[in-house]
C-alpha cells in the first residue's frame, strides 16, 4: 500500500536552523521541500568537489588505466586530494591524446613527401634559392614552368608530388603543399616520447585503483553534506524566524511531534493537498514486495494519489513470464541458475532481496511447461507417456482464446478496481461500462481472428458499456456537459479497448516463437546426430547452442512484452502514469 503522508512545517528561530537540520537528518523521517532555492558558496563548492570525487571514481576503475597501474593496496590520507590529482591526470591524457593523434595524421601527410628539415629550406630562401611543394596531376606535368628545377618524389592515384626549385620566386599554376615546422623524422621522435608519456600517465592514473572505496566513501560524505546544505539553505525566512517543510508519513507523526517538544519548535501537520508533489513510500507484506526489484529496475513509481498496483503485478507478471517462457526445462536452468548465484551471493555478503522473485519466475515457467508437457523445446514427457495437465493448450486456437480471456480478465480488474475507488459516486459506473466494452472486445476478438461464431448477447453488452459511459464518465447536472465528456471519452478509448485485449496474443505468439526456435534446434541436431562421432560431436553442439540462444531470448522477450502488458495495458486502465517521486527522508 502506498503509505499516507502528512505535509509538515517547522518553525524555529534563525540562529538555531544549522542544528534543527542536524537533529532531522539524526531522525530521518522528514522528506525535505525546499521553501527556496537552495544556494550559496558552499554549495556550488560541494558540487564542484562531488563532481571531481564522481570522475575520479569512475576513471580509477575504468579497465584502460587499472590495466595498466600497479597492483598496490596504500593507505590513502587525503582522499580529496588523491581525487585532484586523478582528474589533472585525466585532463592532461586527454589533452595529450588529442594533441598526439593530429601530429601522427601529420606524419601521414609528411610520409608522401619523404624526410627534410623545413629550417634548411628557410635558410635557403634567404640565399634566393626558394623550394617549394606541389601536388600536381600526371597528366598535367607541362604545367611546370621550364625555368625551374623539378622532381618528382611520389605518385599515388594519377597525382605525383613534385619539389620545386627556383632562382626566386617564379608562380607555378598548382596547389601548393604548406611546409610544416618540423621535419618527418622530428615530428615521429615527438610522437614516440608523448606515447611514452601516456602510458606513463596511465600507469600513474591505474596506480589510484586501490583508493576506489576510499574515493565512494568521500561521495557518499559529499552528498550528505550536499543534501544537508540544501536543506538549510532551502529554508524559508521571516525576520528571525526560520520554517522548512516536507512530508514524513503518518505513522510517524508522534516522533516529530514530540522531537518539537522538546526542541520547542513550532510545528504544523495537514493533509497534502492535489496540486501538492508528495513523495512515495509503498509498504507491502513481504510476499508482495517480491516485485519491488522490478520497480527499480524499471524506475517507476504511482503517484501518491494513484494505486499501488504490486499485487497484481507481481501475479500477472509471474504468469506471463511462466507463458512466454513456456519451457519447463528452461525454468528449470533458470532456478539453478538462480541458486548458484543466490549461494554465491550470501558467502559475498551482497544484497539478495531480488532472488525470491527469481524462484517464483522460475516455478512459474516450469509449472506452464508441466501443463503443456514441453521440455527444451520439445514434447518428449509426451513421448514417454507423461500427460499434460492441460492437453487443450497445445492447441493453438484454445491458446489463442485463452488470450484473448486472459486480456479482457487482466484489463477488466483495472476497472473494479478504480470503480471501487471512486463509490459512493456515479461515476464508477462509467469503469461498469467499459468492462462491458472490453468483454464485448474479447468476443469480438474470437470473431474476426479466430472465425468463432458471434453471441447474440454481446450487442447488449456493448449497448450496455455506451450507454454507462456516455451518461457517467462525469455526470453533471447539465445534460450537455455530461454527453459531450461522455461522448469524448468513447470516442477516445473505444478502438483502444479492443486493440487492448487483442495485444495480448502477444503471448501466443511470442511462447510459440521461442518453442519453434529450440524445436528447430533439436530436429537440426536429430538429422545431424545419426552416424559418426564427429556427427554426435556437432549435434550436440548445435544443441548447446539452440538452448542457450532460448535461454538468453527468453528473460528478453518478458521484459519486452510481459512488462508492456501492465506497465502500459493494465496500467493506461487502472489509470496509472507512473509520476510518483520517490520518498527520500533527510538522514544520516
């Protein structure tokens, strides 16, 4: 459930704001919104030192330069200097790179015209003897005037590069090649000492790798003390009077309270209002939140004024992953693959909030591959004499109406739900309506898809859902106003109710995809298997290799589909945008 908050203000006297902040952030209860906008040179000094501290961090541990440093674990003393001197390195490598990379494109140019010092042929200018550089066309040698000495150095592509010499300056009708400052064998000596000094710069930046934590441990300081600034510069000001505001959830209202109390604070509690921007906090039974690791991977969030969806997300994301995956030997390499990393991880002592959810994913695929008896992509428990639980769902007519249900059962809960929300008022029958509308859709759907016949009854359903809609979308004591929205609302949402639950054949299609291509596989493998060992050899190989692709397309194509269907289907019905902003309460 999404917990309800209070919107809070303290009042305190000015001179005591620095420590009423500190107490908070001891407390961590009040999620902070700013009066003002927070500023000042601390601040833009923390951003700047926070900012630096983030590239350093990202740079240590980039595999270019910890390749190439020295594997040593020091002590670090100034954290915040170690990370100067890291972004230094950095900007002078990038410098030196960029620098490097046009002088070798002019050792590429200065290669078609051989070795020469450029000082010599200024020194001949001043004796009146002037050497000059051309690209001239083969075919156009003549245009050389015959008072001047020329020759040919190279050619490439019907273009020869010709030098030159003349008694003074005598105008020759060709492009001429500017002259570099320094000679070929100058600017390769320059280019072979600035690679040695980027590696040297790499191997220094690679030797800071071993103060990678000590570098986090300084952001994470950082960005507290960022926050707590913010917090105090953000406050509002009256004379000598200090307020901040925020939200803290109710259940904790007692400790703010009795922390104004003793603090002699004054302090103000209300509802949040509509227009306000409250943060949200969802608490569920440990069971539900098995699908929080989903929202964070996704960063999505209800709004605070919108429904807490996770029970049925976490149900119908579960069955769509067990359908699309359609496998039972495939959720079985996903549980194990799961345990393995699940084991490795509590020996590590990482987080594994998110391995229950893995397990029952992974159960889910191997329960839909005990109803349809398949196994890598392959009937073989049939073969066997194991039976399906369900037999009719290899058939793909029955799937495809068990899609179609399944839609129109999906979509129709997102409207009782919000019909629930909304009693007392009339309005909830307009939610009535359109579950009329999607169940119409789904015979519909058997229809013009599956050539089934058409119910008699279903004009009366969709009679049934227009008429809620029209007259209950927002009814008004002015008739006009209520058909107009009514009318609007149909017109909008009409066809998509019906594109709605046919979308979900998407699992027909996508399940039935995955299972022809290992199918595929294992009758390539069949044909190839038969005869010598290097035949067994390559089947097997063809057969490691078909799995393994299933294995790897199966997580993709749920995240592709199965969180479409209700983050975008259920959630458009249900009414959900997605808007909330996360609670992050002021703390230590």
């Amino acid at each position: 459930m999404i917990v309800p908050m209070k919107k809070v203000t303290l009042i305190c006297l000015e001179k005591d704001s620095s420590g009423v902040v500190s107490d908070l952030r001891r407390m961590g209860v009040l999620h902070i919104e700013n009066t003002q906008r927070p500023q000042g040179q601390e601040i833009d000094k923390l951003k700047e030192d926070l900012a630096m501290i983030n590239t350093a961090a990202e740079t240590v541990v980039s595999k270019e330069y910890r390749a190439a440093g020295p594997r040593t674990d020091k002590k670090i003393t100034d954290a915040l200097a170690a990370a100067k001197r890291v972004v230094e390195l950095k900007k002078h490598l990038e410098q030196l790179i960029n620098f490097s990379e046009s002088l070798y494109e002019k050792i590429l140019q200065l290669e078609a015209w051989g070795d020469f010092d450029p000082r010599m042929v200024k020194g001949l200018a001043k004796k009146n003897i002037v050497v000059r550089f051309y690209r001239i066309p083969i075919k156009e040698k003549n245009l050389i005037p015959e008072n001047v000495a020329a020759r040919q150095i190279s050619a490439k592509g019907g273009t020869a590069n010709y030098m030159v010499i003349s008694r003074g300056h005598i105008p020759v009708p060709c492009k001429e090649f500017e002259m570099p400052e320094s000679g070929l064998s100058e600017l390769r000596k320059k280019y072979d000492e600035d690679k040695g000094l980027i590696n040297k710069i790499k191997t220094e930046i690679g030797s800071f790798a071993c103060y990678h934590n000590d570098f986090l441990s300084l952001k994470s300081a950082f960005e507290s003390e960022l926050e707590f600034n913010r917090a105090v510069r953000g406050m509002g000001r009256e004379g000598q009077l200090s307020y901040l505001s925020g939200y803290a959830p109710y259940d904790k209202m007692d400790d703010l309270r009795a922390f104004a109390r003793k603090e002699k604070l004054g302090i103000m509690a209300a509802d949040p209002s509509e227009q306000d921007d409250v943060p949200v906090l969802i608490r569920d039974p440990r069971w539900i939140s098995l699908i929080s690791p989903i929202f964070k991977f996704l960063e999505i969030l209800p709004g605070y004024h919108e429904l807490d969806i996770s029970l049925p997300f976490l149900i119908f994301f579960s069955a769509f992953f067990g359908i699309l995956i359609g496998d039972a030997g495939y959720g079985l390499v996903y549980m194990v693959i799961t345990f393995f990393f699940h084991t490795k991880a509590k020996k590590k002592g990482w987080a594994t909030s998110s391995f229950p959810l893995f397990y029952v994913l992974s159960a889910c695929a191997v329960i839909w591959g005990a109803l349809t008896g398949t196994f890598f992509g392959h009937e073989w428990f049939i073969k066997i004499g194991y039976k399906p639980l369900i037999p009719a769902l290899n058939d793909m007519v029955v799937f495809q109406r068990f899609c179609f249900f399944l839609g129109a059962f999906h979509l129709s809960l997102a409207h009782i739900w919000r019909a629930k929300i909304k009693l007392p008022s009339l309005s909830a029958l307009s939610d009535i309506g359109w579950i009329c509308i999607l169940w119409a859709s789904f015979f519909l759907a058997r229809v013009l898809i599956l050539r089934d016949a058409f119910p008699g009854f279903v004009k009366w359903l969709i009679a049934t859902g227009v008429f809620l809609v029209i007259f209950f979308t927002n009814p008004q004591r002015n008739i006009l106003k209520t058909l107009g929205e009514g009318l609007g609302a149909l017109a909008l949402s009409l066809m998509n109710n019906f594109t709605d639950v046919v979308s979900y054949i998407r699992l027909f299609a996508v399940g039935l995809a995955g299972i022809a291509i290992s199918d595929t596989f294992n009758s390539m493998a069949g044909l190839l298997g038969k005869g010598s060992l290097l035949a067994v050899i390559g089947s097997v190989i063809i057969i490691v290799i078909g799995q393994g692709l299933g294995v790897i397309l199966g997580p993709v194509s749920v995240l592709v589909h199965g969180v479409r269907l209700n983050v975008l289907e259920f959630s458009g019905h249900a009414n959900i945008s997605w808007s909330g902003n996360p609670y992050k309460p002021l703390k230590e």
